[in-house]
C-alpha cells in the first residue's frame, strides 16, 4: 500500500511498479480521488498494490485518511510511506508516518524525486519520521527502482534484517574535526545544556567531554574532543596531547561525526580525519556546521554539490549521511540526533541467511557460488568464500553487502575464506 501527502509522486511510482498506466498522474494535487489497486513485481513475487488519494490532514480530507487509513492500513501487507525530495517535512507527513506506525505493518520510507544522485542525500531528512532512512529513488526517472522491489518482497516476506534494539551499554557517539569549527557547540546542542565550553578561539577543548543523553529512546554517550589541525602545527606538547586523545576516543566509539565549517574550504586535514575514522570502524555521519552564516537559498543549492563532492573524496563507506547543521539557530539538529539513531540502528543490522545468499546469486561467478555468511553485527560483520578464480575483492563484496542491506555510512568488515 502506497500512502503519502498530495504531490509526492504515488502515482508515477505506482504505475513505475505496476508497469502500465493504470493510475493518472497529474502535477495538481489531490490527483487520486479514492484508492487504485493493480498487480506488480516485487523481485519476482507477484504482489497487490494499493495507491491511495494524497492525504491533507485537517479540512474535510483529513476525515478521508482516517476511514482509509482503518480500513487499508489495518489490512496491509506492507505500507511504502512516500514523501518528496523538493518537499520540506510537514506536520502532515509526521501525522501520517504515526498513524502507519500505529497500524502496525512493515513500514518502508521511500523518498521520491530523487532524480539524480546528487539528491540522495536529502533523503536523510526524512529518517526524522521514524521510519528509519528513507530509499531515495526516482519514480520518473527509473532510478533505484529495482532496489524498491526487492525492498518491498523483502518487507512481506520474513523480515530480512531484523535491527538488534537493545544495547547492554549505551551507543558511543563522538564529534571530530578541526578547531574551531563548532564541536563543542553542536555537543552542547545535542544534550541541551552548556557542557562543553565554546569560545571564538580555537584550542579550547582539550580532554574529550562526555555527556550523556537518550536519543531516539535509546541511551547515549556523546564525547566532545579536542580540534585536531595537521601534525606540524601543533607546536605545543599539551595541544598535541590533546588531540591525540581526540583520535583515541575514536576507539570503541559506534558512530563518528566529522564535523566542518561551511564558511572554510575542505582541508587534506579533514580527509585525514575522515580516514581516521575510518580505520577505527565506527559509522560515519558528516556536519557542515554554521550553516545560519550562508545567504538564504544558499544551503539548499549547496548541499547537494556539497554532498557529491564528499562521497566522491570518502568513497569507503558508500553514501554516507551529510547534513547542514547550526548550534546557533538550531537548524539540523534534530536531523543530526536522527542520523545517530538511524545509524545505530544500522550498526546493529543482521541479514537472514536467505536475503544473504540471495544477494550473492547474481554476484560474477566463474563456477561455484559464493558462501556469505554473517558473523557478527555492530559493525555488520561476514565471513566471505569467494567461487575459485573470482576476481572480485573486498571492495566489491563490502560495496554490494552496503547496496543490497542499505548499509550507508555503516562499516561493513570482511573475512576472507577459502574453501
Ligand atoms: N555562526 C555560527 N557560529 C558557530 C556555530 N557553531 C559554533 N560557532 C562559533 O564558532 C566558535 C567555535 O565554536 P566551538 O564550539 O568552541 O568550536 P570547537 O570546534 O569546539 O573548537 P575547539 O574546541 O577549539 O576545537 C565559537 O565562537 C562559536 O560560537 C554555528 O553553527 N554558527
Ligand atoms: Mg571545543
């Protein structure tokens, strides 16, 4: 069942999936008058798809959603909540996304108008729902469809990833980057309280700052740490002392928040951390702070630049969330203790052995097929057999297991094997 506000594309995307015109699509709102029912393809597995009318809470449409929503949702194999790229997050959508929650089906966010890679990363917006990341794809445009229909057989079959929600300890969170650029701000804003002292110049945080908080319900250790500048500036042994405790807290740390400053131009520091990071395994989720000092509409058409250009420089970790955050006006930092959650969540992902060898069935083989198997999670961890004469490397293997399970800015580890 296909739910969403007015505009978002359920149609094209319904009739993307059923294959045939079946629905009319229209840019005025309100297109879908009741509900459309039609089979489609989800990876193989015949299923019936239900597009439904745009819902406007509120006025005489937000009593149609209601009796719609009882009567559909109860009875719904899987609900697919579809919102837009070019749409800001609305009351509306919240409203929606808890009254699918509430219905109790498995639930798939799925962000349309996603017309070209450089918009992926605005549907990290949407992980503020709830409903975990949402899929970006493009309904008019074909893209990412084929990942939606094995997203959707997935979610009507036995679950394929079942996220581990309870963590014995409490998940470790932790902001890097160079000085100055609002760690300490973003921390203080993160825990609601003046923690972490910030000051205009640089250097003022030495020893990493922990402070605890519950986001998303879950329990938290956040760790400010110290600005870390490249070796040969540092000429101060306590200012070196500090930052190599800023990297050492990278150990045992579950999610990493490489934070930058919007107004200064990315720095080979700043790869250098991004590697750092990635060597110690944890997450990783990008900051592009003081985002309140761009010139309206700036952000909006910076960031989709922003966010190629940073995928392109930490290719490890696939499409890893990038968002535009200010400790002043508070812009994003909603956003960010979602991507923290998600990605913790994320962490904890543990594939069926099904959906694993699935995965690898249309891997290159040159004769046998490849043996996957999950080892651990928190990070994802598999035990891999390549067929004999396999070219293909870890690279390739970590890059599909990251595609197929939606692994972005999550590590994946790889054991090697041998028959
Ligand atoms: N305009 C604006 N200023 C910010 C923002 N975040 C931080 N600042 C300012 O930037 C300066 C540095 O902030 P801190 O939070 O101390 O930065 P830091 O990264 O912790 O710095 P060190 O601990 O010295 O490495 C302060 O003057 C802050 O008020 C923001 O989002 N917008
Ligand atoms: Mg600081």
């Amino acid at each position: 069942m296909i739910v969403g506000r007015p505009n978002v594309g359920k149609s094209t995307l319904f009739n993307r999936l059923v294959g045939e015109a079946a629905a009319i699509t229209s840019p005025i709102a309100g297109t879908t008058r009741d509900w459309l029912e039609a089979e489609a393809d989800a990876d193989g597995q015949m299923v019936r798809l239900a597009d439904t009318g745009g819902w406007n809470a509120g006025g005489a449409v937000g009593d149609r959603l209601d009796e719609l929503v009882r009567r559909l949702l109860s009875r719904a194999g899987a609900v697919i909540m579809v919102v837009s790229r070019d749409m800001n997050p609305h009351a509306d959508d919240m409203a929606l996304a808890n009254a699918v929650r509430k219905a109790g089906p498995p639930v798939l966010a799925v962000c349309n108008k996603c017309d070209q890679p450089g918009h992926d990363a605005v549907s990290w917006e949407w992980s503020r729902l709830g409903l975990g990341a949402a899929l970006p794809v493009s309904a008019a445009r074909n893209r990412n469809m084929a990942e939606l229909r094995r997203r959707i057989a997935a979610l009507l079959s036995s679950p394929a990833t079942e996220p581990e929600t309870r963590h014995a300890k409490p998940a470790r969170g932790i902001l890097l980057g160079q000085p100055n650029v609002g760690k300490s701000s973003l921390f203080n804003a993160l825990l609601e309280e003046e923690r972490s002292l910030v000051d205009a110049a640089p250097g003022t945080t030495r020893d990493p700052v922990v402070g605890a908080t519950i986001l998303a319900g879950s329990r938290w250790d956040l760790v400010d740490t110290a600005g870390v500048t490249r070796r040969r500036d540092t000429e101060d042994a306590i200012a070196k002392d500090a930052q190599a405790r800023a990297l050492r807290s990278l150990q045992g740390s579950d999610v990493a928040v490489l934070v930058l400053d919007l107004t200064v131009p990315l720095a080979r520091q700043d790869l250098r951390l991004a590697s750092e990071i990635e060597a110690e395994f944890p997450c990783l989720a990008v900051a592009l702070n003081k985002v309140d000092l761009l010139e309206p509409g700036r952000p909006a058409e910076l960031l989709p630049k922003a966010v190629e250009f940073l995928h392109k420089r930490f290719p490890g970790l696939g499409r890893f969330p990038v968002l535009m955050t200010s400790a002043v006006s508070g812009e994003g930092i909603p956003a960010l203790r979602h991507v923290l959650a998600d990605l913790m969540h994320l962490r904890g992902t543990h594939v069926s052995p099904q959906a694993l060898a699935g995965t690898a069935h249309d891997w290159p083989s040159p004769g046998k097929a490849w043996l996957l198997r999950q080892t651990g999670t928190n990070p994802p961890t598999f035990s891999v057999v390549a067929p004999p004469g396999a070219k293909l490397g870890v690279r390739f293997v970590s890059n599909r297991l990251r595609e197929a399970f939606g692994l972005h800015g999550v590590p994946v580890r790889i054991r090697w094997g041998h028959r």
